[in-house]
C-alpha cells in the first residue's frame, strides 16, 4: 500500500507543487511578523490583523470556492489560484503601511482558498478508496517536513536579508507551483448522479445539495462543530506565539522558527506513523488521540507562563509543540480521509469549502476574543488553562457523541464513480 502510493505520478506532483507553495509562504508569514513584532513595536491587537487579514477572505469565498470546485476543472482552478496569489504576493516587496500589507493578505487569502479543497476533492480521483489514508498521510507528511524546514530557512533568510527581499522567494514559490500543477491529469468535475427512479425522492448522494447530506450524515456534523470547537480553542497560541516567544522566552525570530519547526516534525511522525500502520485503524478513535495530543499544548504554554523561568518555559513548550504536532498530524489526516469516505466525489469540492469554512470560522473567533481577554482580564496562563480544560471537554462530548450513534456502515456512495463506493468499513464504527 504505501509503495503504491509512493509510485502514484500524480500524488506526488500534487505534493510536491503544495510543498514548494507552502515554503514560500512561510517565508512570507514570518517576514510579516518580522516588520511588524520583531522588527517593530507590534502588540497583540496587529498581531490578530496579521491573521484576520488572511482569515476572513477565506471565511468568506470559502463555500464559493467548494462550489467552483464541483464546477470546473480543479487542475485549472489550482493553477489559476497559485499564479493569481503570487502577484498579489509581490505587491508585499514595495509597501511597509500596515493597512496596505493587511489589503495585500487578503487578497492572498483569497486566491489561496481553493487550494485546500481542490486537494482534499481531487485525492480520492487519484488513488484507490483503501489507500486513501495512506494517500492523506503522505500528503501531510509533506506539509510536515515544510512546516520543519520551512521556519528555520526562513529565520535564517531573514537573518541575511531585508523582509521585503525574503518574499520575493515566495513569489518565485508560487510561479514553481504552478508549473509543477499543470503537470496533473486533467480532473473535470464529477457530474450528479441520476435518480434510480425519475418519480422517488432524490438521496442527499443523488441531489447535489450539500445541506441535505449534512442532515443524513450525523458523522460528518460533528467533524465540522469539533473542527470549530477545537480550533477557537487552541488559536490564540497563533495570536500570542510571537509575543509569547519574545516576551516570556525572551527568544527571538530563531526561537519562534524552531517551535513551529517542532510542531512540524510531530506532524511528520502523526502522519509517518499512519502511512506505515498495517492494521485497520478505527478513525475516530485517531482523531480523539490527536485532539488530546493537541491539548498538551494549552497546557505547555499555561505552565510555561505560570514558571516565569525562561529556559524551564522553552523546554516545556518544546515539548507541548512536538506532541502537539504529533497529535495534529493524526488528526488531519483522518479528519481528511473521514470526509472523503462521508461524501460523494460530485460534493467534495462543498465538502471541503465547507470544512476550510469552518475551521476559519473557528480561528477568527479565537482570534477576536484573545486580544479582549488578555492581558485584560487573564493572564497568558489563565487564558491556556482555560483552554486546556475547554479541549478536554470536547474530547468527552466526542466520544459521548460518537458511542451514542449508529455505526457507520454505508458512507455516502456516489454511484456515478463505482471506484469511490464506500462499503461497509469498520474503521468508521464508533469508539
């Protein structure tokens, strides 16, 4: 299974076109936190612009981009979004007002919508139904690896050059990925399947309407509600990781880049684990051992603050963000392989648009609420216990959730792609 999807052509150009992509772009975040926080006076409240500016155009084209998805041809799409975000990328080199980087990132957000639900509906189009884990993991071991690497060679770039110089590598990142995408096989989008019978009521797998799938699919209802849960949860370390990082580490753009590294080289060891695991895993049972993984970094950063100790607070959140990278290596692939065996190819493209929606939604409510509660009204290691014990409530309300349903015997199927017919499969039975 794994050499199989290693010797897909086609897998590996798409990760291969995602990696390069995604190396530019981390040079271009920390460039941007580099002019405003290390490099500036940056406080919270320009450190959540930063991110809201990328967050709310996805929040918003999200569904618009699932639905073009469905429409057109996704090697098209892809293409057209990685050259379009590059341009806008480029507008970055020539400007230093904090507005106009904030228009600029948006504009960025927006292009880069529909790269992740384009991968996320093309992967099932590209490898057998029981390689899709394996197909997922590979893919996310690549964002691993970047996540690894790309922090550190961004550091050390910045430390050689001027911010505004470094985002010129991500420019040329984007022009790669794309070239590198047109190399993909033509993926047209999946037409409706017919009704069986012209006078019955058309399934939520026959319709085309995504709300209907989500009223007949209680499993695919609760990825998206712990999704949000999860992610309001645990995004204010985005908001405070730099500040957190220069304030109470008192470590500089390296120390910054070597956490994220962190995070990356468990995501790798999730995702590595998953590909090379022989035996038939139960999905959900993955996604709530990530979710208590990811925990571990609430915590880490809660008792690094409460300590005080600059060296004894390093070492601990090195640890939470390994174990939290492990954690989230393992949920996002199964989360990803949960959806594509949920829904039907002709929806995946919704299905995915609505997911990025909702974990945006999640980011931007966490991102809203952190510069109003702290250092207002908690401290850094108030606010982290806080979502410690948020994360562990919302690993019980799962596993009551999924223990109370029926099991998952018959996925959604799309009978206009036989290949793709999901059939009765234990890993989806409750835990």
């Amino acid at each position: 299974m794994l050499s199989r999807v290693i010797r897909n052509r086609s897998l590996v150009i798409l990760g291969f076109a995602e990696s390069v992509s995604g190396l530019g772009s981390w040079i271009t975040g920390l460039a941007v936190f580099s002019l405003i926080i290390f490099r500036g006076d940056g406080n919270v409240v320009q450190s959540s612009g930063i991110l809201l500016a990328s967050l709310l155009p996805m929040l918003l084209f999200s569904p618009v981009a699932g639905s073009l998805i469905d429409r057109f041809d996704r090697r098209r799409l892809m293409v057209a979004s990685e050259l379009l975000a590059g341009v806008t990328v480029a507008g970055l080199i020539f400007v230093q007002n904090i507005w106009l980087i904030y228009l600029l990132l948006a504009l960025q957000s927006i292009f880069n919508t529909i790269m992740m639900p384009a991968r996320q509906a093309v992967v099932p189009d590209l490898v057998e139904r029981e390689n899709l884990t394996s197909a997922n993991a590979f893919l996310q071991q690549l964002a691993g690896l970047i996540k690894v690497a790309a922090p550190i060679l961004a550091g050390a770039l910045l430390a050689l050059v001027n911010p505004h110089t470094a985002i010129i590598f991500d420019v040329i990142s984007y022009a790669l990925s794309a070239i590198i995408l047109t190399r993909l096989p033509a993926l047209p989008p999946h037409p409706k399947a017919p009704a069986a019978d012209a006078t019955a009521e058309p399934s939520p797998a026959t319709s085309g309407e995504f709300k209907n799938l989500l009223r007949a699919a209680p499993h695919l209802r609760l990825i998206f509600l712990s999704t949000f849960l999860a992610t309001a949860a645990i995004i204010g370390f985005d908001v405070l990781s730099a500040i957190f990082t220069r304030d109470i580490l008192q470590g500089n753009e390296a120390t910054f880049g070597l956490l994220i590294g962190l995070i990356g080289l468990g995501t790798v060891a999730g995702a590595a684990g998953l590909m090379l695991s022989k035996r038939k895993r139960n999905l959900w049972t993955d996604v709530v051992s990530g979710l208590l993984l990811l925990t571990v970094l609430a915590a880490a950063v809660a008792i690094g603050a409460w300590v005080g100790n600059p060296v004894v607070a390093t070492a601990v959140m090195a640890a939470g963000c390994l174990l939290a990278g492990l954690g989230m290596g393992i949920m996002h692939v199964q989360i990803a392989t949960l959806i594509q065996l949920l829904t039907p190819a002709a929806l995946l493209g919704r299905a995915g648009g609505m997911f990025q929606s909702v974990a945006v939604a999640g980011q931007i409510t966490g991102i809203l609420l952190t510069p109003l509660l702290v250092p207002g009204w908690l401290s850094v290691a108030q606010f982290f216990g806080l979502a410690t014990l948020a994360l562990l409530a919302l690993v019980v309300y799962i596993v009551a959730t999924v223990r109370k349903s029926p099991p998952v015997t018959e996925p959604v199927a799309d009978v206009s792609n036989a290949a793709q017919e999901p059939a009765a499969d234990s890993a989806l039975s409750p835990l």
